[in-house]
C-alpha cells in the first residue's frame, strides 16, 4: 500500500500494478503527534490447509491513526464508527497484532501504540492490525480479490 501526497496528480501514478483508491482523511486524524502512527488494518480469516494455520485477508484494507497509550477499547469505537459495522456482529469480531503473518490476539486493555513502535514499516504484510471475522462477502473467483494481489509486493 502507498500513500500519495495530494499534490500528486493521478495521471502521474503508475497504476500497472496498483488498485488504486481514494480515502478521506478525517479532520481529527489530520495533525499527529510525534509518537502516533497511521497504521493498515486488514480484515482476515484463519483457515487450516496441509494442517498449517494460513491467514486469509478479504476485504477494504484501510489506515487508522491510533494515538500515543490508546487502548484497543478505543480504537475499536473509531473502527465501528468508520466500519458502520452492527454492534451484536462487530462483538463477534477477534483483533490481532499481525507480523509477518503470525496472529496476537489483543484484549481491549492492550494499549496499540505499544505494539506499533517502528515508523519506516515498508510493506503492510511486515505489520498490521487484522479484523478476524467471516468473510460475508459474495465470493469472487479472480485473483484480483486476493489482498496481497491488489497491493503488489
């Protein structure tokens, strides 16, 4: 995933290999601190294959601001409110610290800023925050569907 200044003009990017898509900053997530950080949140599956346990991302990947000693209490009332998700489905959903595709499920207590210390994340499979639910979505069979597709490496 990159981020483009909004002085780039669209016809400058190099869309070969890129889905491209637009999303609005909000006005609070605008000016950060030193220690806040825009981090990517994917949605995910657990599924089992040649009995290894395989992440499967679906879905809008997005980037959230989580904010210096924000819990993930916190955070999640943000990604409700972006996500515009049910409240009796959105309790059902897990929320894992992914790295390098390995899953650490978080409590709501966990503070987020603590997990996410490095500023020069190159790539959003290095870390991510992972939404864990069924993917409820029609099911497509071209592979631009798959996350890791759309993004390129």
């Amino acid at each position: 995933m990159q981020i483009f200044p909004t002085s780039e003009k669209i016809d400058n990017i190099n869309d070969q290999y890129w889905t491209l898509r637009a999303e609005e900053i909000p006005e609070e997530e605008k000016n950060l601190g030193p220690n806040d950080r825009l981090i990517h949140v994917y949605h995910f599956t657990k599924e089992t294959a040649q009995n290894q346990m395989q992440i499967q991302n679906f879905g809008e990947p997005f980037l959230l601001v989580i904010y210096e000693g924000e819990t993930l209490a916190q955070v999640n009332v943000r990604i409700l409110k972006k996500l515009q998700v049910p409240d009796e489905e959105f309790a059902k959903w897990k929320f894992a610290f992914l790295s390098l595709g390995r899953p650490a499920y978080l409590e709501d207590s966990d503070i987020l800023s603590n997990r996410f210390q490095r500023r020069d994340v190159y790539g959003a499979w290095e870390q991510y925050l992972g939404l864990e639910h069924p993917d409820n979505a029609p099911k497509r069979t071209h592979a631009s569907y798959q996350v890791i597709s759309m993004f390129g490496s």
